[in-house]
C-alpha cells in the first residue's frame, strides 16, 4: 500500500494497522484539518478535503459529546452500502492526533478497532518529543516570491 | 497551526474568512477559486444549506507556489456567520494561522459587525489564544453599493479597526479588494512564521 508521512516514525505503525486492520485507505491528520500521513488514497480520493472534513466530523461529534453526554464523544463510524469509516483520535507526545479509516467487506468495525488500539499504543511508543527549539523556516525577504506567486495565480502582472 | 515540512519544503497554514451573515465570505472563495488556475488550487469543498447559505465551512486548497524555497500551501475556510451557528465557527476556528475578518460595509449592519468582531475574540479567548497574537487583517467588503447605503472605509476602521490591522475595501462579487486581502495576510501569516513565533507543527521528515 501507497504511503506517504509528514513525520517518519508515523509511517510503520500505520503501515501495520492498514495491512492488519485489512483497510482500504487511512488518514492521520491534526484536529485543524492539516494531514500528517496518508495510505492507499488515490486520485480518486482528494485528501484534502477529506481532512477537512474528517476533522470537522470528528470537532462536531466531540461537541455534541459535550452537550448530550458532558463529555466529548471520541470515535465515530459511519456505514456505506458498500464502503465504512471511523473515525478516532490518537493521543501521542507529539499532541493528539485524528485517523480516519476507510475499510470495505474485507474487514469489519470490530476488526479495525481491535488493531486501533494497538495503533494508538504504536504511535504513543514511537512519537519524539516535541523539539524545543524551532528555527525560523523562511527567508525575511520573502515578499518579493509572495506577490510573484499571488500575481500569477490571479493573471496579474508584477513588476 | 503551520505545518513545515522540511524535508520536502512544504508548508502549510490554514486561514479563516470569519465574519457577520452575509457579509461575503464565501463570495470572497467563489471568487479566488473562479480565478485561480486548476493546477493551482484543490476542490472546494461547500457544506451548505438548500438556499446556499453556509452551514459548516467552505474549503478551498491552494497552492501558492514556492516561497523562499518552500512550497507553500493555504487552505481558506469560511465560517458560517448566522448568530446561532456559534458552536461550529469556534470549531473551524481550531488551528488558524490567520483570520480575515470580512465586515459588511452596510450602515445597518453595522452592530452585526461589532457583534460578530467580538464573537471572534470571545471564540479565541475560549481556546486560550490572545486576540491581538493572531495574524488579522480587515476587509470592508460591499463597498460597490450606493454611497448612500454603506459606510466608507474610514468609518468602518473608526468602528472595528481598534488594532491598527491592514484593511482593505472590497467588492468580492466582482474582485477588487480580493487579491489585496488575500495578500495581505498570507504576508502576515508567513511574516510570523518566518520570525519562528508561530505555534505549529513542526515536522522534520519525508514525504
């Protein structure tokens, strides 16, 4: 399976859930919506949105959790004629993360939440701490590529 | 909350149209996403209402190429502006980098203006973040109806701008002040990461 990672110690443990779990694609992303890895989704699939989405799915269960129950409601599963996902966080020393997980008949709820649980304590054991320094990332003169890029995308000329 | 990655020199910050109902929002999304190239910019994604109105969030991925060597992508959301959708705004609101504030610039919507500024600050206050850290600027959008109807820019400044942020009139059905808003705050927002004080993830590894 295809899988692509922002951050390296994420990709064998997600590795292994998608073959165990038996799962068609996953997707581990920060609450805000931002991805962090990717497997198995294809053009088919555009994965930003389903991070935007994932993350607003997961904020509003949590939400109503909190006003139904006075807590906030953490998985959720959703079931298709032919395709079902759930939808779970995963705490780590890198801060809490979201997985979506897509699976087909070849699998089942139970199956991938059993080897969810182990994910989540794959991560927790496999995540760094956070750095404690962070360097400044981008040149101060970076205006000059910003207005070029943002005139080019509007059909603008910059001098 | 910027996500870098420096292994393939990616970045990637996420911007919120806030603002009162109806005050252009989502127009300001239709707009850039009419005008920029198809290999520049994702789908946009709209939950909305039957009659259009927003019910969660508009998305719109863009690429705005390389910047200083990064490749740099932002992701507009809009929030909806109806008073009784205060639950899902703060949730969108979760990990922005910055926030266009559009205002509209109708004289009787006004107190919608102010109430809707202060919703923005209360909603930050609530996720512990100090209002005057986060990368804002102001846009006065509506400014092509009649004089007679809307108040001018330095009336709106007087009103909300208490900051001092960048603001810009605008008429986002037909595009001036769109480009300039849009601009001005990936300017801000890359400004602050730029001087390493933006609380994001960092990450460090490969694609």
């Amino acid at each position: 399976m295809n899988i692509a990672t922002v951050e390296p110690w994420v990709e064998a443990p997600l590795r292994r859930f998608v073959d165990d779990a038996r799962a068609r694609l996953a997707l581990l992303l920060h609450p805000s919506g931002q991805v962090i890895a990717q497997a198995g989704f294809t053009r088919e699939v555009d994965v930003m949105s389903a991070c935007a989405l994932a993350a607003a799915s997961h904020a509003t269960a949590g939400e109503l959790g909190r006003r139904v129950d006075g807590h906030a409601f953490r998985s959720l599963h959703y079931a298709g004629p032919d395709r079902q996902l759930f939808l779970s966080p995963v705490e780590t020393a890198r801060g809490a993360y979201i997985c979506l997980t897509v699976f087909n008949a070849e699998s089942s709820l139970g199956l991938v939440r059993i080897y969810f649980e182990e994910l989540c304590n794959d991560l927790a054991a496999a995540a760094p701490p956070l750095p404690a320094i962070r360097q400044p990332t981008i040149a101060a003169d970076f205006e000059l590529d910003l207005n070029r890029n943002l005139a080019a995308l509007f059909g603008r000329h910059h001098p | 909350m910027s996500l870098v990655n420096y292994a393939t020199r990616e970045i990637t910050c996420k911007i919120v149209y806030y603002g009162p109902g109806r005050s252009g929002k989502t127009t300001n999304l239709h707009y850039i996403y009419g005008q920029v190239p198809d290999d520049r910019k994702g789908r946009m994604v709209s939950l909305a209402t039957q009659t259009d109105r927003t019910l969660f969030f508009d998305f719109l991925p863009l690429d705005l190429g390389s910047i200083s060597g990064f490749t740099t992508k932002f992701q507009l959301y809009t929030v909806p502006g109806q008073v009784y959708y205060q639950a899902t705004r703060k949730l969108v609101l979760q990990g922005a980098d910055g926030v266009v504030f559009v205002a509209d610039s109708q004289a009787r919507q006004l107190g919608e203006n102010i109430e809707s500024f202060q919703d923005l600050h209360a909603n930050l206050a609530e996720q512990g973040i100090d209002a005057r850290t986060v990368p804002l600027v102001l846009q006065y959008n509506k400014q092509d109806l009649p004089r007679d109807l809307i108040l001018t820019t330095a009336e709106l400044s007087d009103a909300i701008n208490f900051r001092g942020v960048p603001e810009f009139p605008a008429d986002a059905l037909h595009g001036p002040g769109v480009f300039e808003t849009l601009r001005s705050i990936a300017e801000v927002v890359l400004k602050r990461l730029s001087a390493g004080t933006s609380a994001g993830v960092v990450a460090g590894a490969r694609g």
